[in-house]
C-alpha cells in the first residue's frame, strides 16, 4: 500500500552555467520507494537569450524536454512509473543552443511515494 508522499533533495543551490551543467546528479532512494506509480521533479532553470533546447534523462531514460528562451521560473514534470529505481538514480540536464546562453537549474528535488507499511 502506498499513500504516503516523501521528496529527495538533489540540488539545493544552483548549477551552472558552464560545464558542470553537463556532470549528472545522484541521488538515493530507499527500499520503500514506491516505483511502479508517477513521481513529481520539480526544478528552477533561468535562460537569458537562446532558445536552449533541454533534455532532462533520469537512469538514460528521457522525461522531460522544454525549449526555452528568456525564461526564468519553476517547473513541474510528472516522471513515468519504472524510470527511478531503488538504490542509486542519475539524473541529467543535456542543454544545447545554436547562440549564446547564460542557463543555470537550481533547487532540483524529486516528489515519491513511498510503501507506509514499511
């Protein structure tokens, strides 16, 4: 049974801009993560220029992508069931633009259920 909503810091903080953009995030999840339901991330990215195409890839697998320029905001992304996995997950923010870019993400958390019986 699962009804109970945990959440996993991956940054707090900014990264970016530059390469570390590129480096993945690591993040845990323990034996009582629910994985076979959706999950929530939630992220700030700020774009100054662009358009910057944004692909966002937890364990290789994509779940999100955005095309942004001159934004500055939260965003919200419904993670498919079976992407996260119990133990370690690797999450990547893959950025390419044609033109100058000044980008940072900051605040990156993911939202999970977890087994309450556990």
């Amino acid at each position: 049974m699962h009804g109970v909503c945990d959440y996993t810091s991956i940054l707090m903080g900014r990264m970016g801009p530059g390469p570390a953009i590129d480096k993945p995030l690591s993040f845990s999840l323990g034996s009582n993560a629910v994985l076979d339901v959706h999950s929530i991330l939630t992220f700030t990215v700020k774009v100054e220029s662009g358009p910057a195409d944004i692909q966002i890839t937890i364990n290789e697998l994509g779940v999100a992508q955005y095309k942004l320029s001159d934004y500055f905001g939260t965003l919200n992304k419904i993670v498919p069931p079976n992407v996260l996995q119990h133990g370690t997950n690797r999450m990547r923010f893959n950025v390419t633009a044609e033109d100058y870019l000044l980008i940072f993400f900051e605040d990156v958390a993911l939202w999970w259920f977890k087994n309450s019986l556990e």
